[in-house]
C-alpha cells in the first residue's frame, strides 16, 4: 500500500508541473460598439492549433467472457440469489463497522445496539443459514445413519437378512429401481462433471492471469513513461500561443488597420462618403462660382479697358471741338444785335457736346481679380481623395503608434517562457518516475518468482479436488458395474438361491457402492458446506457489490474509518480528508481513461488557475495589451493656409464692386446729345446768319462733328468689338452683382462640410478604431485563453491517463470473482449436488441389490 501512495504522490507532482499555463481572465469582455447605440459582437477568434498530446497505448482489456461455463456460472448465481435474495446491506455494514471502530469485543455484543445489528445480519444470512444447517445436519447425521444401518443389517434386518420374498409384481419393482438408480448415476455424472470443469477453469486461468499481471505492470510502465513527454508537450505548446501573439502583434498594422476598414465600410464610410460627397457637391458649386466670378471680373477689366479707350478719344475730339467752336462763338460778328441771339443760343448749347457714359470713372477690378486668382490656386477637390487616403494609412499609423507596446510585449512573454520552463523542471519528474519503472520491474521480477509457487499450489488444489471427484467417481464405478453385471446375469429362470455368479457380482458392487457411499458422503458434504459458505458469501458481500460499485459506497462513506475524518481516500493520500474525493469517483473517471489530475482532484493540492494567473496572463501583461491605442484624431482634410485662402475669397472686394455705377455708365448713350441732330441744329441756326465767315465757320464745325459722328460715335455704337465690350460688361457687373453675396455663404457652407467630415473621421472613426482595439486586444488575450483551456482539457482527459489503475482492480475482481469464486462456487454446486444425489443413491442400490444377489433361502410354494 506505500508503493501505491507514493505512486499517486509522484504522479500529482508530474501533473503539477505541466499545468503551467493561462487562466481565462473574467475581464476584458467589453462589447464592440459600431456606434454609441449598437452593440458589435467581437469576430470569431482564430482556433489554435496545439497537435495533439503523445497519447499511451494500453495493453490490458480487463474483460472477462467465460464462455460455455458462463451458463453454470449463471446457474450458481441464480442458486444463490434464491438463497440470497435480499440487496446488498450497504447500511448495514457501514454501522457495523462505525460501531466497531475500537475493535470487536465480545462484551460489546450485549449492547442493545448490537444486538439488534446482530439480529439483521442474521436476517440477511437465513438463506446461507439454512442451508449451512442443512450441511451440517447432513454431516452429523450421516455416519450416524451409516453406522445404525450397518448393525441393523447385521441383525438380518434393513435388508440385511438374505432371503427373499416372492412377489407377482418382482419384475416390475426391479425395473423401477434400476431406472431410477441409472437416472440418479447420469446426474450425479453430471455433477461430476460440473465440479472437474470449474476445477479444470481454475488451473486454465492461471495463464490468463498471468497475462493480465504482465499487461497490467506494463501498462503502468507505459503509464511512467509517457507521462514525462506529455508534460514536456504540454509546456512546449506555450510557444505556440507565443508566436501566435508575436505574429499578430508583428502585423498588427494590417491586422487591426484591416479590421477597422472592414467595419468602416460598413458603416463609417457610408456616412464618410455622404459628407465627403455634400463636401464635394457644395466645393464644386463654389469653385464653379469662383470660376464663373474670375471670368467676370476678366471680362469686366477688359471690357473696362477697351470702353474707356474709346470713349477717351471721343471726349478729346468733343472737347477740341467744342472749344473750337466756342471761339468761333467769340468772333465779334457775335456781338451784332441780330446775330447775338443765334449765337447765345448756340452757345448755350455747347455744354451738350460731350460724351454721356464716362468709364473713366468707374474703378478698375484688379485687386479683385488679383484675390480670385490666389484662391483659385487651392486644389479644392483633393481633400476628398484625402479623407479616403487617411484611412488608407490607418495601418502604418496603429503600428507607428504601437510599436513600443510590441516590443515591451515580445520581451514579458519570453520572460514569462522561461518561468515557465524553469518551474517545469523544479519537480524531478523524470528520475523519480524512471525509480518508479524500476520499482516496478522489481516488482514484476518478485511476482513472477512466486509463479512456480503458484503452479505448485494450483497442482496441489487440483490434485486434491480431482481426489475429491475420484471418490465419487469410485461410487459411481461400483454403481455402474454393478448395473452392468447384475443386468447382464439376471436369469428369470433362476430362483433367488440359484441366481448366477454374475449376477450376484453384480450386486455386491452396488451393496459396496452403498458403503463407499456412507464412507464418503459426509466428507464431501462438510467439504461442500465450507465452500458453499465462504464462496456464496464472498460472491454476494464481495463480487456482486464489486461489480455494480457498491462495494465502493461503502469505502466512501463519510466518517467510515474515524469521526473527524470525512473522506477516507484523500485522507489517505493526502492527510486532508475533507477533498470531496471518492473511490467511486476516481474509479469512474479512470475507467473513462480520463486524466490523474481530474480523477485524484489535484486541484485541490496545486490550483492552477491562481498559477496560470500569475504566469502566462497575469496583471502585467495585461496592463501592456491596455495601452494599445490608436488616435486619427490629427487627421486634416483641408489645412490652415487653405482655409486661409478661403476666408480671402470671401473677402476679395467683390462684393465691394459699386455695380449701380457700372450699371448706370453702360446703360448710359455714347454722348449726351445726337452729334447728328446737333449738327442739323447748329446749320440751321448758322443759315439764320447774315451769309459770311460766320456761317461758313459753323456750318464747318457742323461738318467736323458729324466726321466725329462718323469716325467715332458710330463705331462705338456699332462695331462688334465695343458693342460685346459693353455687353460683356454689363453681363459681368450683373452677374457679379447677383453672386458676391452668395460667397461668403458658399464659402461658410465649404468649411461647414469639410469640419463636418473631419469631426465624422476624429470622432466616429475614432470609436470604431477604439473598439476595434479592443477587439484586437482580446483576440491576443483569447488565444492565451484557447492555450489555457486546451491544458485543462489535456490535463482532465489526455495526461497521465489512469486507465491502468481502473483495469487493475478490474483485473483484481476478473481474478479474484471470474476465474476462482466463481469456479469454487461452481465446484461445490456439482460436488453438492452429487452428495445430494447420494441420498437416492444409495437407497435404489440397497433395493435393487436384492434382486441381484444370490440368496440364502427362499419361498417354497406346494401344490
């Protein structure tokens, strides 16, 4: 029993020593949000592919089919449960044993208590009583019955007296007997034959159990063995969670910058591309604008130019002429009383011969332009293509910004492998389990050196149950010769005294079957009663409570052996008997070829979540994993010169423009006055003169303002060049007059869109960003998690499997119940039931024994 406790000890230290890895930790379960209102369930996390553990190859089948002689086993069992009928007393002997703690004293019984336990296993065993009495009665009863049946048959009486009666019935008297004395010989054959079978089971099982001895010791060798290299597996796959973690921590640019944009697409990117697209939609309605404007304010300024060169020539001849004219007006002729009035009147005139719309006077647009022109400059429609190639950078910038975290991180998980391989060996494992192999083949050497021992005291129970057998067998011979002979001589003919030698052989062997029969039959009953007794008993209070596991309830229960300590077993193994370990529990999981860290509870000895906390994902490294952050909120889709730029547009003096004065010069006519008419006034008026120099010198001013009219009016009112120039002109002033108060707006409504699409980017983005960390950060945390998990699934089914401990008591009740109780149990069933047999026996050789030999006397009929 040391050698199986430290065996258990030895093992718990190996099993401890791989349970080196991660706890799943409770935190860290926030949930990915999309947005603020919507919960994201995290994506399915990568399984982990840690192989498979090095798995032991168990040789034993502890199985037991005992073919052809199952149906006589079955048969005893059937026997006894009618001799027994009653369940298993389970309580029974638990209070039996927990009242007899101290011992058994004979005084003790006289308790009430004790009396009455006493009065119920009486009960439980009036089956085995009944029939123990019944053997017993047989054995004392038999030699007496011989001895008086003896005497009585040397007084002539009994049979004894060696005369016989004739009877008209003879014949059929003799045929009974001999039939019935044949029907008891086959059956009591058979009995014989039953016993010489369980006997002959016995010795053949010998082998068997030798074999399962040699593949049970090396089942636990290979148990030993193996158990090394899976603890050396399971600390080694550590490195596979490792590289999982560095290699996602090493692409976590790609990794986490493809997350982000998948769920961007789906949601932020949407509402991106609709503001980047009303961004857009109100840039180009302004850049349109701003287009449309520099156009104008083109078209003004040179339509400005080409007006006011025209119109500077046609004030200068007016002018020449009108001051030529007023010379002409200052001749002294003037002065005479009947011409004075034409002349004042023409003088009066005079004013009107000037031009009307003068551009001279209208500012030019040059700063105007010169603002337009800078603004035009910003490329406006890019910012679009750079609020897409933001996120396009996403992944360089999660690892710029996450590259001291990866570092710090590769560093504490090869720190946290080397704890790990240093803890994994502080337990010599491997020498003390290679002492445990060589426990064992010292073990096996000591068993197998009792094997001839074994053979010889199995030759010995075998000669003696064939001695047994033989005695009967004896029996048997003189009954069967004695069929024989006085079948084979019986003579009808022959009178009783003169019956033939044969058949008077013939029935002294079957007076000397009675005999032997009397000699021997108390013999094998006492013979049969003892064995019936310990093997019945041991079947019903061991095998049949081994086999359904009661027998395991008992050993469990709790304060069996002492009334502080609850458990037996761990009590036993551990010295802490309040681990909720059974028998039973251990025996189950190891017959599910389950782990010995599961069956024997070492949870309870070493705690591996509170080490695999401490180790593989402990409070460290999870504060390093909570600094991985990532921040967009730098992002800019229009700078602050451009903004600038924008801000100059809006205040670029277009709408500063006096346009009524523009409007009013263009609407106005080239001059004031028709030169035509004016003409056609003053030589009518010069055709009032008194004919002379005077007439002649207006009438040749008329014809010098009508050159003028020809030469410069017309051409202004009707070449192309200055009638588009005046057109263009008054297009232009319009429409700047009708746009220059939208683009402050439209400039307000591009910084409006541009702001709303950067706060889409820093906030909402952001937050998917943030979640999507989050996300990544509990996939690294999840495959500690899958490490974690898969050592305690290895641990629970797959390390130091203890198959072999379940099939060594299985072996033990094969052994122990299959091949020797039931066996005995059947041996005395046939032995008994030839004894039983004996009975009839002997009375039909008696009677028919009389029909047989040869007489003294006998009846003498006279006519």
């Amino acid at each position: 029993m040391l050698w199986t406790r430290w065996l258990v000890l030895l093992l718990w230290w190996g099993a401890t020593s791989a349970e080196q890895q991660a706890d799943e930790r409770d935190g860290h379960r926030a949930e990915v949000r999309s947005d603020p209102r919507r919960q994201r369930s995290p994506p399915p996390l990568e399984p982990l592919d840690f192989g498979f553990v090095p798995a032991a190859v168990y040789e034993t089948h502890a199985y037991y089919e005992p073919g052809t002689i199952g149906i006589l086993f079955h048969m005893v069992h059937a026997f006894l449960y009618v001799v027994q009928p009653n369940s298993f007393p389970k309580d029974l002997i638990v209070r039996i044993i927990q009242q007899n703690m101290g011992g058994i004293k004979i005084e003790e019984w006289r308790k009430p208590e004790n009396v009455v336990l006493l009065l119920q296993w009486i009960h439980y065993e009036s089956g085995f009583l009944i029939c123990t009495a019944f053997g017993i009665v047989f054995v004392v009863l038999t030699p007496i019955v011989a001895t008086c049946f003896c005497m009585c048959r040397c007084c002539d009486n009994c049979g004894g007296e060696m005369h016989q009666r004739q009877r008209k019935n003879a014949d059929c008297h003799r045929g009974f007997f001999t039939a019935s004395l044949i029907a008891t010989t086959t059956f009591i054959i058979l009995g014989v034959l039953v016993a010489y079978a369980a006997n002959h089971n016995v010795s053949s099982q010998i082998k068997s159990t030798r074999r399962l001895i040699n593949t049970n010791m090396r089942d636990l060798k290979t148990f030993a063995n193996n158990t090394p290299s899976q603890i050396e597996y399971l600390t080694a796959q550590y490195t596979t969670a490792k590289n999982k973690v560095l290699s996602d921590l090493d692409n976590i640019g790609p990794l986490l910058g493809a997350r982000i944009h998948s769920h961007l697409e789906k949601e932020v990117v949407p509402a991106l591309d609709a503001a980047l697209r009303m961004a857009a939609a109100k840039v180009e309605s302004a850049i349109k604008a701003m287009r449309e404007t520099k156009e104008a304010l083109e078209n003004v300024s040179s339509a400005l130019e080409i007006l006011q060169e025209g119109m500077g020539k046609l004030q200068a001849s007016l002018a020449g002429e009108r001051s030529s004219l007023s010379n002409t007006l200052s001749d002294p002729a003037c002065t005479n009383g009947a011409v004075s009035p034409t002349c004042n009147t023409i003088r009066s005139t005079l004013p009107q011969l000037g031009i009307n719309a003068d551009f001279s006077k209208l500012p030019n647009v040059n700063y105007a332009l010169a603002n337009m022109n800078n603004v035009l400059k910003i490329d406006l429609s890019n910012f679009v293509q750079k609020g897409y190639a933001s996120f396009n950078d996403t992944p360089a910038l999660v690892k710029e910004q996450t590259r001291n975290i990866v570092t710090g991180v590769k560093s504490m998980l090869d720190k946290i492998g080397n704890e790990i391989t240093a803890f994994s060996k502080m337990f010599p494992v491997e020498s003390s389990l290679a002492n445990f192999t060589i426990f064992l083949n010292d073990r096996h050497k000591v068993i197998e050196s009792f094997y001839p021992q074994v053979d010889q005291m199995d030759f010995y129970r075998w000669i003696a149950c064939v001695t047994l057998l033989c005695t009967v067998v004896l029996i048997l011979a003189f009954n069967m010769l004695g069929l024989l002979c006085g079948t084979c001589g019986y003579d009808k003919q022959a009178s009783p005294t003169t019956r033939g030698c044969l058949s008077n052989t013939g029935g002294n062997l079957l007076m000397a079957g009675v005999g032997f029969s009397f000699i021997f039959a108390w013999g094998l009953m006492g013979v049969v009663t003892t064995l019936f007794v310990v093997g019945g008993n041991v079947e019903k209070l061991m095998c049949e409570p081994l086999a359904n596991r009661q027998l395991f309830k008992i050993i469990d229960t709790p304060f069996l052996v002492h009334p502080e300590k609850r458990n037996f077993l761990p009590g036993m193994l551990f010295q802490n008997p309040n681990i909720d370990l059974t028998l039973g529990s251990m025996y189950r999981e190891c017959y599910e070829n389950n782990g010995l860290y599961h069956a024997l509870q070492l949870e309870n000895i070493f705690n591996i979540n509170s080490f695999l906390n401490r180790t593989v994902y402990n409070k460290d490294l999870a504060k390093v994993f909570e600094g991985v952050q990532v921040d967009l909120k730098d992002i800019s889709l229009l700078d602050r010169a451009s903004r600038d730029n924008l801000m100059n547009f809006a205040n670029s003096g277009v709408g500063e423009i006096d346009y009524p004065a523009y409007l009013a010069e263009v609407n106005k006519g080239v001059t004031v006055v028709d030169l035509l008419s004016f003409c056609s006034d003053l030589e009518d008026q010069a055709d009032q003169l008194p004919r002379g120099a005077l007439e002649n010198a207006l009438k040749g001013h008329a014809s010098s303002i009508r050159a003028i009219h020809r030469e410069q009016v017309v051409p202004l009112e009707q070449a192309m060049k200055y009638v588009r120039a005046r057109s263009t002109l008054s297009q232009s002033i319009k429409l700047l007059q009708r746009t220059s108060n939208d683009l402050p707006v439209k400039v307000t409504n591009i910084l409006s869109a541009i702001d709303a699409a950067e706060y889409l980017i820093t906030h909402n983005a952001s937050h998917v960003v943030k979640q999507e960390t989050k996300v990544f950060v509990q996939s690294l945390e999840g495959y500690f998690k899958q490490y974690t998990e898969w050592v305690k699934n290895s641990l629970t089914a797959e390390v130091a499997q203890c198959k072999p401990i379940s099939n060594m008591v299985d072996s033990m009740e094969i052994v122990a119940c299959s091949f020797i109780i039931d066996s005995v149990n059947t041996f005395w069933m046939g032995l008994g039931a030839c004894c039983i047999l004996l009975i009839p026996s002997i009375i039909f050789s008696v009677k028919l024994a009389k029909y047989y030999r040869r007489m003294d006397t006998e009846d003498v009929f006279e006519e």
